[in-house]
C-alpha cells in the first residue's frame, strides 16, 4: 500500500508541531454544525464476491467456500474482467489527527477509530501519548484481523475537535484484513459500547465532541455515483423530500439498529413481516433475509443465485423493480437502477446484485450503501436514541 507508506513518512516530518497541551473536548470551539463533503480516492474494481467476503469479515464470521472461490478466481485472474468504465469511485472523509490530514472510510457499523496496515505513530516525534496498557484488535472470523497500539491525539473533523481521542494504530495486520483496506483507516460512528479497545472500550470521536453540536446527531446522505455529505448538529431540509420518519434506535448490541415492519417489490402486493437491521455506512451491498432476496429477484427475469459469482446476478438490461421496505409506517424505497450493481464479465452481460442474502453474517439484516444512497438518514444519539428516515432530494 504506497500511499500509506509515504503517509507515515509525511507525519514523521509534520506531527512534532502538533498541539500536545491537553484541554476540554469542547473548550476551544463554539456550539456550531458542519457539514462534511465526502472526497475522491481513486477508483475501486466493483466485485460482488469480495464485497460479501469482507461483510462476513467484518462481522466476525467465517466466509462461505463459494464466496472464497469466486473471490479467488476474481484474485488469480481465471474470472472474467469487469470493464473499467465500471469501476466505481471511491468517496473519503477527510479528517485531521496530530496536524496531518488523512483520508478515513466513515462507518456506521463500527465504533473504532483506527489506522490501517501500517504503524501511524512514532513515540519519539508524534505529540500524541500511547494510552498505556490499552490495545485493540479486530478480529475476523476465518482467524485473520488486525490490532495494535492506543493512542491520545488531538482529532479534527470540520472545525470541531476532539482533543484526547483514542486511536487504534495497527502494527500487525493479516493478509485479508489489508485486502479489504482502500483507505488511510476507519472512523467509527456506532456506538461506543461497541468500541473493540481494550482492556477497557474508548469513546467514539462523535461521542466526544457531541457536547459541542447544537444538537446531538448527525445525518448521512450518501450519493449514487457521486460525493455524498455528513451533517454534524443539524438537519438540512435541502436534502430531502417529505417529513423524517422517525423510530427509536436499538443499541443494544451497539449498533444503530432498527425494525422494518413489510417490504414490497415493485407495483407488487405488500408483504408484513418484522425485519431486524442495522444501518451501516461501512458496508456496500443491502442484505436481507434469504425469503426476502428470493422473492425480488424472482421478478427479475434471467436471474439466478450464482454459485461462480458467490450471489445472485441477473442480466444487466433486465427491468429491474423498486424494492420498498416499510420504516415507521413509512416506504423507504430503493429504486431498481440502483440495485444494478456491477457487470461479472467484459462484455456486461450479467450483472451482480446489489440486494444481497445475509443468511450467516449476524442476526440482523445489514442496510447497507444501496439502501442508503437514496436516503437522508439521522441518526440521533439523545437519551433515548433514534433514527430518522427520509427520501433523498431529486432521488
């Protein structure tokens, strides 16, 4: 990975000025919101196979044999090549630790706030303090991960700052867990009970600074093939249609989770039914309970559940359905030109879905970025938390 390696060369030169005075989280800026635009990092190939192995990863489970061969033959070159015209942007958040601007993965699904396969800190020259006794470590479920050292460094995010928040710098790092890296690490914006320091959890940088924000929340509106933006304290109207709906936040497991009541396909009868989830920012693809996947893709014609892909692919000029799931009382609606997710060979004939089976990666479905990039969601961490839901402008 170069660019982290010139990275950590940049921060040798530049961290000796940062600030080392400890103070109060929120002493030295005035209650205000921000909104955060996320930045282009270069072009990621878009492959079905590697996103589902990296959600199983990431929730700590082991990754099924036929999602590990097709990600193998995706690897080895014995697949066929997506074309680059297909490949997707990749869209970061620029934050500032210790004086030096990095680009982070935001995620909604995790609560740490870590720097990825390489060694961020040096005691000698960095402002920062090593959190002492303290590790973290990311565990996957086929053994591999990664962890390391704690650190106490000033973090800064659109003005507001955090100015003893706790980072977690790899210095061990698996081969699958730096796979599944495009990014200078991860800011997590879960819970901080999900935090995975230890011998005893750290605040997330949203959990420090909140106290700072006119209101505590945030809200995330991903784009469709564009830079999506992060408000922090406030909600902008501009961004949406129609009224938020809201529900209460299930943190139990230090998720930002929620239930579903029904979900529909497309002009098709609505279906009741509890569906427990989670939004998460950190993961790609929406994953839902296997009834629900048979039944949308059973309307698209052509489909089938591809053991080579490792997921259902259909062909790329189907007519593809809305898929409408119930929040609140309320559709939220995905529409079908986004669940076309990406062509599984050169000459664009079949394509992966981006409405995924999630049998076998956690006890709950995982909303991930094809839901969210047709929605202004809020996510408010009050004393009873919640969630808020509404349609994105011009989507």
């Amino acid at each position: 990975m170069p660019a982290l390696t010139t990275f950590v060369a940049t921060l040798a030169l530049l961290s000796v000025t940062a600030n080392s005075t400890p103070v109060d989280h929120t002493a030295a800026v005035q209650k205000r919101g921000f909104s955060l635009t996320q930045v282009e990092r270069g072009y990621f190939v878009k492959s079905g196979p590697a996103q589902i192995a990296k959600t199983f990863r990431k929730f700590g489970k082991a990754v099924p044999a036929r999602v590990l061969a097709a990600l193998e033959a995706v690897e080895n070159g014995t697949a066929p090549a997506v074309p680059a015209d297909e490949n997707d942007a990749f869209y970061l958040a620029p934050v500032t630790m210790g004086g030096t601007e990095v680009q982070l993965n935001v995620d909604t699904g995790s609560a740490d706030l870590q720097l990825a396969g390489h060694e961020y800190y040096k005691a000698t020259v960095s402002a920062s303090k090593q959190l002492a006794d303290s590790t973290f470590r990311i565990n996957y479920g086929d053994g591999s991960g990664a962890g390391g050292k704690v650190y106490v460094d000033k973090v800064v995010m659109g003005g507001v700052t955090a100015t003893s928040q706790a980072i977690g710098a790899a210095t061990s790092v698996s081969t699958a867990f730096q796979r599944d890296q495009q990014t200078d690490g991860m800011l997590g914006l879960a819970f901080s009970e999900l935090n995975k320091i230890s011998p005893e959890p750290q605040k997330t940088w949203f959990d420090n600074v909140k106290a700072a924000l006119p209101a505590p929340l945030f809200a995330v509106a991903l784009k469709y093939h564009a830079p999506g933006t992060y408000d922090f304290g406030f909600i902008d109207k501009a961004k949406y249609t129609g009224d938020i709906t809201y529900v209460d936040a299930d943190s139990r497991r230090g998720y930002w989770g929620f239930n579903a009541s029904s979900y529909k396909v497309g002009t098709g009868a609505d279906k009741p039914g509890t569906i427990k989830a989670i939004g998460d920012t950190g993961s790609t693809l929406l994953y839902l309970p296997a009834v629900i996947v048979q039944d949308f893709y059973s309307q698209i014609e052509g489909s089938t559940d591809s053991a080579t892909e490792g997921g259902y692919i259909f062909p790329c000029d189907a007519m593809v359905p809305d898929l409408s799931i119930t929040v609140g009382g309320i559709p939220q609606i995905v529409p079908g030109e986004h669940i076309i997710w990406a062509p599984v060979d050169e000459a664009k004939t079949m394509c992966f879905g981006g409405v995924q089976d999630g049998t076998g990666i956690a006890s709950f479905s995982i909303f991930g970025d094809i839901f969210l990039k047709s929605k202004y969601v809020v996510h408010e961490l009050s004393e009873t938390p919640r969630l808020g839901f509404a349609q994105q402008a011009g989507v």
